[in-house]
C-alpha cells in the first residue's frame, strides 16, 4: 500500500478552474480586477443569498481588517474577539491599536459563549470601554449559537464582524453562515472548502459597505485623474487571476460539502463504539456543518492515552493531523489582553485533534486512516 502524504486538508480542484485562468491571460487580464473577480463576487453574492454584496479580497484576515476599519475601530478602542480561534481573528484587532477583549466558548458548538459575551460587555461597560464591534467565529464549519450571540449584540448595540472563514456552506436555522454580522469575513485559503490559492471576501447587507470595501482595498484612490488621496487604503483586492480558480471552485462547492460530511461520517462511525472519544458534531438539527475540519475530543485519563499520543502515531503513518486551536488568551502575543470565561477552549485545546478531512481523500486514504487508528485504540 502506498505510504504517501495524506493531508489534513488539501487542495481539490473541480477541473474547469484552469478554463477561466487561461482566459485570464488570454484576454491579459492579470491584474487585481477584471471580469473573473466581478465573476467570482456575483457567484457568492448569489450562493450566500439574503441581499447580500461581496467584495473580492487577498485574504480572509484582509476582510477582517477592513471589516473592522469600516465599524469605525480605532486605537485606544475595545473589540470582543473569541478566544478559540486562529490568530487571523484577533490580529487585525491590534493592526489598528485597539485592544482585544477575548470570550471563552460554550461546549455544545466550541464557538463564543453567549453567557461569557454578556457578562463581558457589561463589565467593560463599567469600567466606561463599550466595546466597539464583536467578532464570533463559526470554528471548524459549525455554525455560532446565532440567535443568542446576535441577541446579546442588539442588546448592547454593538455591530458583529463575523468570521466566516472556514464555514462558507454552513447554515442556522437555514441561513447561511456569512450572513448574520454587520459585515463577514470569508477566507479561500488552499486548506479551505474552496481555495483561490489565496484569497478571502468580505460579505455585507450593504452596497455602500461594499463599495467603500473595495475603495479602501484598492489604495483609497480619490476620483482624479492624478493619484490623490483622502484616506488611508490598502492593496486587498484579489487578483483577476486567483478569482478564476475561485470561479471553478464555485462549481463544485456543493459536492465538497458534501464530500467533507461523508468524512465526518466515516469518523462518526469509526468511533461509535469507542466511549473515550467523541467525534465534534451538530447539537441538533438547527445546526448544518460543512465540516471544513472532522475534529475529536479524547478523554485521556479513561483511555490512558492523549490526543498528543495519537498525533504522533498517525505521523509516524505519514498521516497529517493538527492540535485543535490552542486560545488567543493563552498567546504569549495576547496573554495581556482581557479574558471572560472559564476553561472550556484550554480543555479542548489539551484533549483534541484536527484530522484529515480533505474533500480529495480516496478510498484508499480511509483505509490507511482507519488502520492506523485501529492500531491506536488496539482494535483487531
């Protein structure tokens, strides 16, 4: 059996992605605008639905920055970011000198405790720091608690910057996810559902947010026939060129959806008789998970073995798999920032395990996954 490289999560390409790039340089439209960028906005603005407008971005962690330069963060300001997250969260937070106040998760969806959120803001409130914008994430695919973390928002009247990154796909309540903030991030990095190689949007309710998005992503230039600029821009805007894959990956969207359940599927059944391991899943069917990342929670003192353990035995098969998120709060580079919360993103953080969830995985790949873990918990 080949003992080649199986990913945590790969690139997949649908085949049609190469048609649109070569009519990019057929047409020399190799630069940060051009018919697949307007292309690629339209399919997502039609796939997401709900009147939404997206602009076009070089990254995930770009939209976040402009997201939150367009709810008016400045520095000496306050931003709720999740604690169980990437960096790309948090860092833009502190591009603009503000400081990040970080919220623990609850442990039904691991994504911001609402809970933790309200006794937050109002604490910060008290001490005369109204946060100025709240970023939740859908982690892994699996959707925020929605309607509770929008309640506490309108609560406060504080807009919501949603991280959509890894959850194009997933819906609440049948809405989609990219929906529910003031403004969302989305991110096509190459270990994403879909890839541009690199690349990200930003999704709005609002076509004058869109507009100024765009503006500020392509250096704030005034209308003049000179170069002059009123603000300060940045150079965000995705290339005519990545937009082209984005476009073929569109196609297939649905069929890695579907792909990557049938992954999660295959460790939901793979662990259903193994009482030390639970498999992270839907609380209940308001939730749908695109399962970006299958992801496991292994109780090491009933198992007598760690989720490090296993780590390091699917490597020694030549098996990726990744820690789940160690917390922003637990950061060196954010330790000093404000917490609210207990310990639930550091437990999940010590007991769990990201692995290969690819939409590309063969039958092949299962088998190889499924020998190795049957080595680890010494099933015969």
């Amino acid at each position: 059996m080949s003992n080649s490289k199986i990913w945590l999560s790969s690139p997949h390409m649908g085949g049609s992605e190469q048609q649109y790039v070569n009519e990019a340089f057929d047409t020399n439209w190799v630069a940060p605008l051009g018919p697949n960028v307007t292309g690629f906005e339209q399919d997502l603005e039609q796939f997401l639905n709900d009147d939404i407008y997206v602009a076009a971005l070089s990254s995930g962690t770009a939209a976040i920055h402009l997201g939150l330069v367009l709810l008016g963060v400045q520095a000496g300001d306050e931003v709720i970011c999740q604690s169980f997250t990437f960096s790309a969260s948090a860092n833009p937070i502190l591009y603009l000198g503000a400081t990040p106040v970080f919220i623990d998760s609850e442990p039904e969806t691991w994504n911001m405790c609402p809970v933790a959120l309200d006794e937050a803001i109002a604490d910060r409130i008290s001490k005369g720091k109204k946060p100025k914008a709240i970023v939740p994430v859908h982690l892994y695919g699996m959707p925020f608690k929605a309607h509770e973390i929008t309640a506490v928002a309108a609560k406060y009247g504080i807009p919501i910057l949603e991280d959509s990154a890894e959850a194009l796909g997933s819906t609440y309540k049948g809405k989609n996810c990219g929906t529910f903030g003031e403004i969302a991030a989305l991110s096509f990095n190459g270990n994403k559902i879909i890839t541009t190689s690199g690349g990200g949007a930003l999704a709005t309710h609002s076509k004058e947010v869109k507009e100024k998005a765009v503006f500020l992503a392509t250096q704030a230039r005034d209308n003049a026939p000179h170069y002059q600029h009123s603000e300060i821009g940045y150079n965000y805007r995705l290339s005519n060129i990545c937009a082209g894959i984005g476009r073929g990956q569109m196609e297939v969207l649905g069929k890695h959806i579907g792909l990557r359940r049938k992954m999660h599927e295959f460790y939901v059944d793979f662990f259903k008789n193994i009482k030390e391991v639970t498999v992270f899943t839907e609380p209940n069917s308001d939730y749908f998970s695109n399962h970006w990342l299958s992801c496991i929670v292994i109780d090491s003192k009933a198992l007598g073995k760690t989720s490090s353990d296993l780590r390091i035995a699917l490597e020694q098969h030549n098996i990726e798999c990744r820690p789940l998120w160690k917390p922003m709060h637990l950061q060196p580079v954010f330790e000093r920032y404000p917490y609210y919360g207990g310990t639930i993103s550091e437990h999940l953080f010590e007991n769990g395990l990201c692995l290969p969830s690819g939409s590309n995985l063969t039958e092949s790949d299962k088998m190889r996954i499924s020998d190795a873990l049957r080595s680890f918990f010494n099933i015969f």
